[in-house]
C-alpha cells in the first residue's frame, strides 16, 4: 500500500525534531507541502532543509502554539501562503516531572498549556479553515501516560484531555468531513528518552511485551496512513503504538 498525499498541505507542529520531525518528512515522501512548526528556530530550519531536498514547499513558523493568539495567526499565515490546510498534526508537547507531593503549580500551568491548551488551539483555528473546505484532516499526539504513570501528574493530566478532545471534535467535525484521531505513543527513541539513564532504560524495557523501544518513523508512518484516503472510514480513535505496554500485566 502506498500513502499518496500529493500536493496536500500540512501543519506538523513541535516539527524541529523527534516524533514531528520524522512525521513531517513522513508526509512529504509522499507528497505533501509542509508547515514546519517549533519554537526553536535553529530546530525548524534543520527540518526544512530535509524537506526541501523533497522538492516539496515548506513554510516555516516559530509561532507558540500555547498563546492562543499566536496559533491563530500562524493558521491565516498558512492558509494565505496555501490557500488551503489539509492536515493537522498536533505533535508539540513537553514534560516537567515530579510527583504529585513536589509538583509546583508552575510546571503543572506549563504542561497543561502546552499539551492540552496548544492543541485546543490548533484545533480551534485549523477547524475553522477545514469547515470552510468541507474536508479535513486532525490527528493529536497523546500518551499511553493518559492511563496513569508515576511521576506525571501534570503529563498524564495534559493527555488524558487530548484524548477527550479528539472524540468530541471527532463528533462535532464529522459532518463537515472532517476526520479526527489520536496517537498515544509508548516508550519511543526520541531526545526526551536519551537522557534516561541506560539502567533505567533497559528496566521500562523489560515490561514492554515486544521488548524494543520504539521508533519515531513508528508514529510518523501511522499518521501517515491515517491522514491519507486509506484510513477514510476511521475518526474518533486512540491508538495506542507502545509495543503492547498498555495491554495489561506482563512478565
């Protein structure tokens, strides 16, 4: 099966690396245009470059996703540089971990604005434009950590809402043609997960039913599938992508 995005028009944020990296050259071998989003500029120009040696067009943004302002002006941006949006890709997303007894109410605002009031945002702006076009493509980054896991109150928290928002933008979009799911990704080789120390690493990796830990082009080839017109009758779904992690006990 081959994914076809051709001349699609894409918004992946948190794109500078890992997961949104991957996810964005993902959907541009197979054709789509795309909006590289991340914060960190030096980030977000590395990405490009990948992108453009594609020969597909890339529109680069700093825009911070978590001010609602900001999100909404990255959206008018696009959609006059393109005419169109396509596809949403709400990837961006950080941690600040502690458990619940020293979690500060800074890093629990941090997370919760990011994860969970980034993602309103997009979503918000992108499905204004998608409405209009009467078709439209959202796929949001959750977490097997929406099911609990210690040390992220605030994570967990930020997740488990990604999760409600996408089945009620699944139901309040689908007579738009709009499509809207979820990815709630395991233990996955990213920036995040290098600075774990390897004891602890090799630890997680023992409960994980496939004994691996997973990859980005994992997620990015999911959402690929997903946004593209083989997954048409899907909406309103979480994946889980973890190698069997969240299936239950295991020895």
């Amino acid at each position: 099966m081959t994914i076809k995005l051709l001349d699609k028009v894409s918004i992946v944020t948190g794109s500078g690396r890992g997961i949104g990296a991957r996810t964005a050259l993902e959907l541009a071998q197979a054709g789509s245009h795309i909006v590289i989003n991340d914060i960190q500029s030096e980030l977000a120009n590395k990405a490009a470059v990948e992108i453009e040696k594609l020969g597909r067009k890339v529109f680069i943004s700093n825009h911070d996703i978590s001010k609602t302002q900001e999100a909404h002006k990255l959206v008018e941006e696009v959609k006059s540089f393109f005419g169109k949006i396509d596809i949403l890709i709400n990837n961006a997303g950080i941690t600040r971990d502690a458990l619940l007894h020293k979690l500060t109410e800074e890093n629990w605002d941090e997370v919760i604005r990011v994860n969970l009031k980034g993602t309103f945002n997009m979503g918000q702006a992108v499905a204004k434009v998608m409405m209009e076009q009467k078709q439209g493509k959202i796929v949001n980054l959750a977490s097997v950590a929406w099911l609990g896991n210690i040390g992220q109150t605030n994570y967990a928290a930020s997740k488990a809402g990604v999760v409600g928002l996408t089945r009620t933008w699944a139901l309040e979009l689908s007579k738009y043609g709009i499509q809207v799911n979820c990815i709630a990704p395991g233990f996955i080789d990213t920036v995040l997960t290098s600075q774990i120390p390897q004891e602890i690493k090799d630890k997680f990796i023992q409960r994980i039913p496939l004994k691996r830990i997973g990859r980005p082009e994992d997620i990015a080839q999911l959402i690929a599938f997903l946004v593209s017109d083989q997954a048409t009758y899907i909406t309103g779904q979480c994946i889980h992508v973890d190698g069997g992690l969240s299936c239950g006990i295991s020895f």
